[in-house]
C-alpha cells in the first residue's frame, strides 16, 4: 500500500468512528429533546435518527460478511448478504413508521400535552447544528479527498437536517400560535417520508435479489467483448446474466464446428472468458460449447462472430 493510499486509509477510518460517535450523540440528544417536550414531532424525528444510525451498522456488517470469499456451503460467494441488510433496513424503516403513526393517531384523537417544550426545541436545534456541521464536513473531505461514497454520506445527513429543521420550525410555530395538532400532523408527515424511503429500498432490494439481468450497457459491453474474441467460433446465443451484490454471472452457449477438437474449443473459451472478466468488474463467466447445427438466427439475439 503506498503512503498516500495509506493516508486515505487511516482517514477514511477515523472519519467512520467519529461518524458513529457523531451519529449517537445526535440520536441521543432527539431522544431526550423528545422524552422532555413530550412532541411526537420531536419523537418522529428522533426515530428516524435510530433507523439511520441501525441501518448504518447493519450495512457495515454486511459489506464484511459479503465480502468473505466462497466457500463449499455457499461456492458462488455471499453477495447477497446486502440484500439481507437492505430487508432489515426496510423492517426498520416500517416499524419506526408505524410506531410513529400510532403516536401521531392518538395525538390527534386525544391532543397533545406538551411538558417542557421550549427545552426540547433548544436540545433539537442543538443536535440539529451538529447533524449539519458534520454533514458540511463529510462534503467537504469528500470533495477534497475524492470519495463519492463520503460525499453522498453527507447528502444524506443534510436530508435528515433538512426534516429536523422542518419539525423544529413546525413545532415552534406550535407551540406559539396554541395550534397543538400541528405537531401529530408533522409527525405523521415524517412518518410518511420514511415509509417512502422504506418502499424504494424494499422494492429496489427485491428485484435485485431476483436475479435482476445486467444493465443494457453491459449487456452491449459482454456483446462487443465477445465478438472482439471469439474468432474460431462461429456464434454466441442465449446470453444471461444476473447480478448478486457487486457479483456478476454471465452464461451463453457458443456455437463451434461440430469438428473441431475440445481443445480448440477450450482456448477458445478460456480467451473469451478471461476478456469479459477483465473487461467488467466482478464479473464470472461459464460458457456452454455446441456444435454448428445449435446455430440460432440472429434475430434471436444471437452474436454471430
Ligand atoms: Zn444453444
Ligand atoms: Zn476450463
């Protein structure tokens, strides 16, 4: 590892732990801004925060358990231990939705009694600016150090800043004005947003962990490598490709001679194996080999090489 990669590193590390020491000081100070004002807005919010910080953990643990290399129980790796983060995170997501909603319903049934509610607003602008300066600065180390994922980090805190401002601004009016039922009302606007979030990870995970096929870019990628290295061959039909986390599976069938010897047709395999696998990332490829009379035409999508 070069000293600069090193540097990067050891950063990157650092600003992971103060991200977890920042994340729980914050979800503690809306927990206890809640539990004093007695605000399900300032509750709504606080549970965002929980998710956000248990979907962060769980996130981690799957980028390592994904990360293990195959074993004889799971020979085609553990890729989709992401999807399995991404279902929790949208079992999180559902249950903090409806215990808000829960909340917010009896709110509007029964009113609202606020405790110490200038408190609570004080201890959520505090968490507030802290959730926002530390947005700022994950934006800004990842503009200067180039990391895509540090930056869209810091989008994401400057999402939930945004609903916090949101929910602190709608209960001062609140709690100036004597219109109490703004503040279920709030809630179950917040409750709303995160069951949105919930539904597009849900689905999103779902139809990835159906084997969803390659996009059409590297569909069209796989294609081009093929006809670039299949000389000797005659044509490649039936491509299929299904993703699995950061894992890609292609399979085809390629027509040769039906004289030409195992051999041939062996190297002729392991070239075009070996091009799509350093052409794309994480890919792995198994190819069916058959003999002329399989030919297919090509408007079946067939590749003719
Ligand atoms: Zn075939
Ligand atoms: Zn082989």
């Amino acid at each position: 590892m070069s000293s600069a990669t090193r540097t990067k590193h050891d950063l990157i590390a650092r600003i992971a732990a103060i991200n977890i020491a920042v994340s729980l000081t914050v979800v503690t100070l809306k927990y206890v801004a809640y539990a004093v004002s007695g605000s399900v807005a300032l509750f709504s919010d606080a549970l965002e925060s929980i998710v956000n910080v248990m979907t962060a953990l769980a996130a981690y643990g799957a980028i390592r358990w994904s990360s293990k290399p195959p074993d004889s129980d799971h020979p085609f790796g553990h890729y989709k231990a992401e999807f399995i983060a991404a279902m929790f995170e949208g079992a999180m997501i559902a249950i903090a939705a409806l215990l808000i909603l829960y909340k917010a319903y009896s709110g509007l049934v029964h009113g609202v009694v606020f405790e110490q509610p200038g408190l609570g607003l004080a201890i959520s602008v505090l968490s507030t600016v802290i959730n926002g300066g530390w947005a700022w600065a994950l934006i800004r180390w990842g503009t200067t150090h180039r990391s895509p994922a540090l930056v869209a980090d810091g989008q994401h805190l400057f999402t939930d800043v945004i609903t916090s401002v949101g929910v602190v601004a709608g209960l001062a009016i609140a709690v100036a004005t004597g219109w109490y039922i703004l503040d279920p009302l709030l809630a179950g606007a917040v409750a709303l947003h995160i069951l949105y979030m919930g539904y597009r990870i849900a689905t999103d995970s779902m139809s990835r962990l159906m084997d969803q096929a390659a996009s059409p870019e590297i569909e069209g990628r796989i294609r081009g490598v093929i006809e670039a290295n299949g000389h000797g061959a005659l044509e490649a039909h039936d491509i299929r490709t299904r993703q699995a986390g950061r894992a890609l599976f292609i399979e085809f069938h390629l027509v040769v001679p039906g004289s030409m010897s195992v051999d041939e047709a062996h190297d002729i395999c392991d070239r075009i194996e070996h091009s799509i696998e350093r052409s794309i990332e994480g890919s792995e490829v198994v190819i069916h080999v058959e003999p002329d009379h399989k030919a297919k035409p090509e408007a079946s999508g067939a590749v003719p090489l």
